[in-house]
C-alpha cells in the first residue's frame, strides 16, 4: 500500500513541477514575444504614417523597394524568405522548432520596408516568425530537447500571432493546431493559451491596438435567418479563399518562369502593383488594408470589387519578392502530413 502512495505522490510532484515549469515558461515567452513584437507594430504605424501621410505618391517606390528587399534577404538571410507563418511551421514539422537566428532582423527590416511604402502583406505571418525565432533562440539556452522546444516555439507563436490581431484565445488554438496538421495538440493549449494572454497584456501596456478596433453595433434578428446567412457566407468566404489560392499559385509559377535574377522581379512586381493603383485611382489596394476592413465592418462604404484587387496585389507582392508557401485547396501545406 505505501509502495503505491509513494509511487502516486512521485507522479503527482513531477505533473504538478512540469504545469509549474511550463507556466513559468509561457510567462516569460509572452512577456519576451509580447514586447518584441509591441515594438515592432509601433514602429510599423509610426513609419506608415510619416511616409504614406508625408510623400502623395509613395507607392512610386515600390519597385526600388521590393527590389532591396529582395536582395537584402537573398545575400544575408534566405530564412526570412516567404509569408513567415509557413517558416515557423516548417521549423516544428522539419526542424524540431530551430529557427536561424539572422532571419529575425531581416525579416523585420524587409517587412518595414514593404508595408510602409505599400506592398500589399500584412503584419502577423513576420510576427508569427519573430515570435517562433525568439522562442527558438531561448531554447538553445534552456537545453530543451526536442519535444518541449516544439511545445516552447508554439508558445512562441501564439505571443506573436496574439500581438497583431489582440485575439488571444484564437491565436493560442492557432498555435496548438501547428503541431499537428489537422488535429489538436492539447498539451500545447494551456501554454499556448498563458502566452497568448500575456502577451495581448503587454501590446496593451505599450499602448498598440489589434487590426479591428470598432466594436459592431449589432443588432438581433430572425436567428433561424441569420443562422443561414451565416452558413452561405461561410461557403461563400470559403470559395474566394479557394479562388485566392488559385491566384497565389498561378501569379507564383508566372515569376518562377521568369528566368531572371531573383531581385529584379520584385522590380517588376512593384512595376505592376503601381500600374494597379493608376487604373484603379485609388491606392485601396495595396498596403495593409486595416482602413477598408474598418470601414466594411462600421459599416461605411468600400468598393464592391475591392477584395479582387486586394487578391492580385497580394498575390502579386508576394509572388515577386518573396517566395510564397504553396498550399493546396484544402488548406494543407505541402510536404507535411494530416
């Protein structure tokens, strides 16, 4: 009878020191991650507004830009190529969570640099990488083995994706589903989870706000009705996403048939993202586009086609200057399993 209490009370200590380790551990990846990237997205917005508000015709230097940038990441870091969301996943599915450490400046200068004179990507797949680099970069000095560094850089990820879109319990099931294509890791959730918070906690301290800030003046209806509205938006949402993947991959195999040097196809992209915004007459299109997600959801009015140049500019910016993760029309990664 003791041999068991012995036994159970040794089971119990070691479950209750691991939640107390992991716990700790997500503290201090959240504050670490929640910082880095606080920062990162004030700098962003100061930078925006000092060139997009001070220059009428920024966009004028995409070309020069996505040519820089280009070269920047082909000479120093070829890691901190692509989106970033699909290097954080490939770091856990092919590399047990290590990531290179020169990609992280890298990719938060190139990324500067795109958004605040146009290029049309967004802030959370770098943030995603940045977070997963710094959770990988502490793993070397915490002599973590394979599994918990997984387990440590999706902590990571969810601190990152967290400090631009401020949703944390959405980033920290994000973060869990990375581990596994198609299913849950919930060993993940928790850590995941005190990160997250921690690191939504700190981006309010420094004072940066999430993409969607206006709260919807949201008023109730039929609910059978509104239920299949829902469901037909859903499907409907799901078919653009479908068509933008198509768009993502047929935009990416043109520049890849281009057999030129690497960088001189970002002069191109930046060469057709402008002549998009002269036919358009509007520069709607290119940038981040957190002004026309916010005036469609207060309800203001936006082009009714605006989302099908948002998919081309996209598609184009990513495509000429970087190299774009390629995914299937079922939201699979290539080269990982289910």
């Amino acid at each position: 009878m003791k041999k068991f209490l012995k036994k159970d009370m040794v089971e119990e200590s070691i479950m209750i020191g691991s939640t107390i380790k992991w716990i700790l551990l997500s503290i201090f990846v959240g504050l670490t991650v929640g910082f880095a990237i606080g920062i990162f997205v004030k700098i962003v917005a100061a930078g925006e507004g000092i060139v997009q508000q001070g220059f009428k015709y920024y966009y004028l230097l995409l070309p020069v830009i996505f040519f820089i940038c280009s070269l920047i990441v082909l000479k120093l870091a070829p890691d901190a190529e692509g989106h970033g969301t699909e290097k954080a996943i490939e770091s856990i599915h092919k590399r047990a969570g290590k990531m290179d450490v020169k990609a992280m400046p890298v990719k938060l200068f190139t990324t500067f640099l795109t958004i605040i004179f146009g290029g049309s990507v967004g802030e959370e797949g770098p943030a995603t990488q940045i977070g997963a680099g710094i959770a990988s970069f502490f793993s070397r000095f915490l002599n973590m083995n394979d599994i918990d560094r997984k387990r440590f850089v999706i902590c990571g990820i969810s601190a990152g994706f967290v400090g631009v879109f401020g949703s944390p319990v959405g980033a920290a099931v994000f973060a869990a589903e990375v581990l596994y294509i198609g299913r849950f890791s919930y060993l993940s959730l928790l850590p995941a989870l005190i990160s997250s918070y921690v690191s939504y906690s700190v981006g309010r301290f420094l004072g940066t706000k999430p993409l969607l800030i206006y709260l919807v003046d949201f008023k109730r209806s039929n609910p059978s009705m509104m239920f299949i509205k829902m469901v037909a938006f859903g499907v409907f949402i799901g078919i653009l996403a479908n068509i933008f993947i198509i768009i993502v991959n047929s935009i990416e195999a043109f520049f890849k048939k281009l057999k030129i040097y690497k960088p001189v196809k970002g002069i191109i992209g930046g060469i057709i993202l402008i002549a998009i915004v002269i036919i358009s007459g509007s520069t709607d299109s290119i940038g981040m586009g957190e002004e026309i997600i916010n005036k469609a959801v207060t309800g203001e009015s936006v082009g009714r086609f605006a989302f099908i140049g948002k998919m081309i500019t996209s598609s184009v910016t990513l495509a000429s200057g970087a190299k774009w993760w390629n995914t299937n029309p079922y939201g699979v990664y290539r080269g990982y399993s289910r």
